[in-house]
C-alpha cells in the first residue's frame, strides 16, 4: 500500500482570533488594518515498509471569494461635487473569487505560501518514519488604504475641487483550508479541512479642516459594519461552487495582485454637486 | 542613541570580529560586496534604516530588497518596501536620486510581506516575517550595484 493519509487526521486549531482597528489617518490616507489571524493544522501521513514520504506536502490554501470596497466623497460645500469610487466591482474587480497566496508565490501553486521560512506548509522526506505528523502554521493581515481627498473634476464644476472621505465600507471574506498534494509537479491535492472568516470595516468621516490633506480627520465606526468573524471547522474539502471552481483552476492572478489592479483602477463616478450614490447599483 | 540600542547595533560587528572564519552567512550566490560608496545603516528600531551617499550622485532603486538569514543562507523575502520617506509620496517612481552627501530616512520596514510600512497597502495575503535575522539590500537603478545593510533581528510579533 502507497504513502496515503490517516483518515481523520486532518486537525485545524485557530491560535488567534483577528481583529479589526478603526481606520486611522496616516499621511494622506485612511489605514484599514487589524491584528492577525493565526492558526496551525497537522496532517499524518501512514505508509509501510518500503514506502516514501518524500515530496509530500502539506500546508494551507487560501481563497477570498467576497470583497466590498468602497468610498464616498464629498467637498466642503454642495456645490463643490462628490465622487463614489467603487473597487470591488468589475471592470475594477472582473471576479469576487481569487486566489490568495503571499507575493512571489504563484496562485497556480495553491499553497498560500511554498516559502519553507513562512512555516506555512511542511514536506516530506525519505529520512521520515511513519506515522508521519506534519505540521503547519497559518497567518494573515489583510489591510487596506485610500486617499483621504480625491479631486473632483466633473465638467460642471469648473477647476478641479477637494472632495473628502465622507463614508466608506471594506469587507474581505475568505475560506482557508488545509490541504496535502502528493509528490511531483502533478501530485494530487487532498483539500482535507477548512473554515470561513472575515474582517470588515465601515465608517463615516468628517474633516476638521478643508485644507488639502486635512490636518485632523474625525473617523466615526459604524459598528454594524465593523468587526472580524471567524466560523468553526469544517472536516473535508470545501463544497461552495463560489469558490471550488479555482481549486480545479488556479487563476494567474492573486488576491493581492487584484487588491492593487481594483486600487489602481477603481471605477470613479463624479457628481459635481452632494449626491447619494446608490451602493447597489454601483 | 542609547546603550542598548549601541550594543544590538555594535554586536554582528563585534561576533564578526572575534571568528576566525568572518562572518559565516556569505555564500557563493551573493553577489560580490560593492563599494561603499552608499552606506545602508540600521536605526536603533529593527527595520528602521538610513541610506547615505558617499560617492558622486547617484540613482538608486526604489524597491529595496529583505534578505532573510535562513540555515546560514541569504534569501530574498518578496515585500512591498521602498525607500519612500512618507505615505504622501505613492507611488514612488521606480528610481531614487540621492546627492553625493545626502541621506534618505524611508519609512520602517515592519516585518510584514505587504503594506511594510505604516503606510499600509492594499493586501489580502500578508505574512510577518519575524522573528529571524534579516538584512536590507538597496540598488542603484539599473540593478547592477547592491548596498548590503547591517544584519538585524527582526522580534517576533509583538501584536
């Protein structure tokens, strides 16, 4: 019988809860960022005499399949404009679902991260006895940064008007799930646990001055919006067809690297008066 | 600069002094120590760095490279840090011009894969990299000088 894994030995335990910060001023941005979440899980590998664990991996595969991102702004007077920027929808953002690995990882891979330094997956070796734990680690901050002005130059306005962080809402959602491949470039992936969370952040603001950037910045919480979740575990690979699909096929592009094209390219609607956007259709 | 931060700073320095063998972490994949024509030099805060220029002007990379000590080799870390002195300046254009004479102060590395400084950015997967020995390499513009920084230890997460 071939190296193969123990039924049920797949175990997630979350170490670290994350948590969210209230967006903070810093420069001429608003950070959204928290604490971490951070979490192990372990696999064990059984195999008889003559068999190998070399090249077996084990280590966790990320996926985020909800991002909501976006910002109102508005200037000093009504007739000083508004603007909604909207990253989270396409053209900004052509698919929720991606693939979340660290920088310098391919998404193709999977693997959050194949860095052995990140401790976030475990190989194999031939030297390894059977029964044959590994081990891993699981950490993530996902964080965020807008303008806190942003020029308004609708056509009506005349000159190009400051128009400030009014109001803004930030939700990444994620489902992270501890897998095992099998030796070799084409080795099987075993996705054998995983469970859901979240971090979101949502408020409204206020400039204590019209000056560009504003020396103070008021930042008010809307609880409702704000906060970070993280649900049970969950034994066997994931089923949601929101996601499930880029298991089979890895996307070229990572979160991160949507994160900056939706940043770089967000969709911008200008008013050049006071205007309730609508978030649901925009 | 107090006492403690003089001796953290003095210390590889003093253990490279006292071997036999010089400092153990050079391999034959790094490349060749350049000139110090421009100096990276460590602050008293891990991550915390200082550039000058000691030779003519010159253009340097903004992208500054993290190597991490790992089973006495030097590998690159995949981050998002710049020499950007403030969070007003993004996005930094790819090159830095630095006079002969002049010193940057770039914003902290804080040990994280993405948003490294308190500038943050946008990121979904992010990893800290401590605790470990670390170095900060800095290049001039077309990539072919490297200014090697001082060996640091980046603490584990104190968060």
């Amino acid at each position: 019988m071939a190296t193969r894994i123990k039924p049920n030995s797949a175990k997630i335990a979350i170490t670290a809860r994350p948590a969210v910060d209230a967006p903070t001023k810093v420069g001429a941005s608003i950070t959204f960022t928290g604490t971490p979440i951070r979490a192990t899980g372990e696999v064990t590998l059984l195999g008889d005499p003559g068999d190998s664990a070399a090249g077996w991996k084990v280590g966790f595969v990320q996926f985020q399949w909800i991002e909501t991102n976006w910002c109102h702004y508005r200037g000093q007077t009504d007739k000083d404009g508004s603007i909604f920027v909207q990253r989270g929808r396409p053209p900004a953002r052509p698919a929720q679902a991606c693939c979340d690995c660290v920088d310098g990882n391919s998404p193709r891979d999977l693997f959050y991260s194949s860095v052995a330094a990140h401790g976030e997956i475990a190989t194999g070796t031939a030297a390894d006895v059977f029964p044959l734990k590994l081990t891993v680690g699981h950490y993530d901050l996902p964080q965020d940064a807008v303008q806190l002005v942003e020029m308004n130059t609708h056509p009506v306005s005349g000159s190009p008007k400051p128009n400030f962080l009014a109001s803004s809402q930030m939700e990444f959602h994620f489902c992270t799930i501890l897998s095992a491949r099998e030796p070799g470039a084409l080795g099987a992936f075993h996705h054998l646990a995983c469970f859901y969370w979240n971090v979101r952040w949502q408020a409204t603001y206020k400039p204590t001055s019209f000056t560009n950037p504003p020396a103070g910045f008021q930042v008010n919480v809307v609880p409702a919006g704000s906060g970070a979740e993280v649900g049970h575990v969950i034994a066997g690979p994931p089923v949601d067809r929101r996601f499930t699909g880029l298991l089979r096929n890895p996307p070229a592009q990572s979160c991160n690297d949507l994160a900056r094209a939706e940043a770089a390219g967000a969709i911008r609607h200008e008013a050049p008066i006071w205007k309730n956007f609508d978030v649901r259709k925009l | 600069m107090n006492l403690r931060a003089v001796a953290a700073w003095s210390l590889p320095f003093l253990l490279c002094a006292l071997s036999a063998a010089g400092c153990g972490l050079q391999h034959a994949a790094e490349p060749p120590p350049d000139d110090a024509s421009v100096v990276v030099r460590n602050l008293a805060l891990a991550g915390a760095f200082e550039v000058e220029d000691r030779g003519p002007d010159i253009q340097l990379a903004s992208a500054v490279t993290v190597e991490r000590d790992w089973k006495g080799e030097w590998r690159r870390e995949v981050t998002d840090l710049t020499l950007a002195e403030n969070c007003v300046q993004r996005p930094l254009a790819a090159c830095v011009g630095l006079a002969h004479g002049a010193k940057l102060r770039p914003l902290r590395w804080n040990g994280l894969t993405c948003g490294s400084t308190e500038c943050r950015a946008p990121c979904r997967a992010n990893i800290y990299l401590g605790p470990g020995r670390f170095r900060l390499v800095v290049s001039s513009c077309d990539g072919k000088r490297k200014f090697v920084g001082p060996v640091f230890e980046l603490p584990a997460e104190s968060k």
